[in-house]
C-alpha cells in the first residue's frame, strides 16, 4: 500500500491511469508522515510539505522487518527488491 | 598559416557542450527505472564536471593566444548554453539529494506506528486493517507482511 499527501480523488485518478490495484492512503495533514519522521518541509513542487519517499516491510505483528531511504529521490527502491525482502520474510 | 588553425573545429567547445547536454538529459533514464539507477546520479555529475573542463580548454583555445580571432561569438554563446546546462545538472543533483535524515522513522525490528485514513473512495483504512484477509489472499490466510510505500505525491 501506498500514503502520500495527495488527496483521495488526486490518488484514484492515479490508480485509475497507472493500474494500480493496491490500496493507497492520503495524508493531507502529513500526520502520519511526521509520525514515521518523514515529513520533508517544502519538498512539494509548490513549496508543499510532503513525504521523503521511504519503504517499509512490516509483518502481521506490526515489527517492521525491512527499509529503504532512497538518498535521491531520483533513485527508487526497485519492485524486485522489494519482492524480495518480502519472500525472505517465509 | 594562423587562418587554417582559427577554422579548425573548437572540438573542446563542443565535446563540452555534448556532455552538459548529456549530463541534463541522463535525468531522462530514470523514467525507465533502469538497474543501475543508483549511479546515474554520479554519472551526470560527472558529466557536468567533464564537461566544464572541456568548456574551459574551448575557451581558452579561442581567448588565450592574442590577436583577432573569428567565431568568437559562436563560442561564447555555446559556452554560454554549457554552463547553463552545467548549471541545472548540479542544481537537479543537489536538490533531488536535499533529504530529510529521518532518524525517528521506524527501523529493522521496531513496531509500525499505527494509523488510520482516507482510500482513494474516502473510506477510511488502518493499518491492522491492511493485515485483514482479501479477495487476493487464499482463505483463512491472511496477509504475512504489508508494503508501506511513502511517495512524494503530486502525481
């Protein structure tokens, strides 16, 4: 699943275009993003407090279990990676 | 025969050119998520230092020896487009690495912080509930893990 600011409608046109079948959670007020300390002050295009982008894994009993904080936004955590860390999970 | 010298291409000038150029247009790249993603930031920093030195062996060339020289002006402009290019390659790689250190953020072995918000119907999710069974996951199996992707948003 995904959270970013993005507004619910702004996030379902982007599922709705991109494919995408998970779900996706917005955080307008960037509560839970201060929460995971990834608020990224003015990072937004129009000077908009958004998210760092940053993964996690976590398991069924909330630990997380895998991160990643991308140094460049350029550069993102990769699908396969990802897959990965989570069949090491088994 | 100075004149023969004068018409040669400024080779430096414009390697430095291609290379400014290259080092902007790599930023292009990353929209295909290449595997080797994690150096491309290097190497169009790279390129814009390289290319800089060009810029500077073409300026050089053409302003260092005294007397009158043609395509004076069609160097300075290029070098001109260079520099800018130089100028945005290296403003992209600072900005695009001026990240928030987020030290608290949960690490390897620490729990997730719960939460609760608005799906894209409005309908509002929390994490325990993520752990839920779905349509895709067999029955009576839940969910082992859940991905939390934090995006930049503005899409």
């Amino acid at each position: 699943m995904a959270i970013s600011v993005d507004s619910p409608e702004v996030s379902r046109d982007l599922s709705k275009k991109a494919g995408y079948t998970f779900t996706i959670l917005s955080d307008p007020n960037t509560e839970v993003i201060r929460r995971y300390d990834l608020l990224h002050v003015g990072g937004g295009p129009d000077g908009h407090d958004i998210a760092r982008p940053a993964e996690f894994l976590v398991d069924s009993s909330r630990v997380v279990r895998w991160t990643n904080f991308t140094e460049d936004i350029r550069v993102r955590a990769r699908a396969e990676k990802m897959l990965a860390a989570a069949k090491s999970l088994q | 025969m100075p004149d023969t010298i004068e018409k040669q291409l400024n080779w430096a000038m414009w390697l430095g050119f291609l290379l400014a150029l290259g080092a902007v247009l790599s930023n292009v790249t990353f929209f295909a998520n290449p595997p080797a993603q994690r150096v491309i930031p290097w190497l169009s920093l790279l390129l814009a230092v390289v290319a800089l030195l060009f810029v500077a062996m073409g300026l050089w060339r053409v302003f260092a020896p005294p007397g009158i020289h043609r395509g004076r002006i069609l160097i300075s402009t290029l070098s001109l487009f260079s520099l800018l290019l130089v100028a945005a390659a290296i403003f992209t790689f600072v900005r695009a690495r001026a990240l928030p250190r987020s030290a608290g953020a949960p690490q390897v072995g620490e729990k997730a912080p719960g939460f609760t918000l608005a799906d894209t119907t409005g309908r509002p999710v929390s994490l325990d509930q993520l752990f839920a069974p779905t349509a895709d996951s067999a029955p009576g199996l839940p969910p082992k893990a859940v991905l939390l992707i934090f995006y930049r948003g503005y899409w």
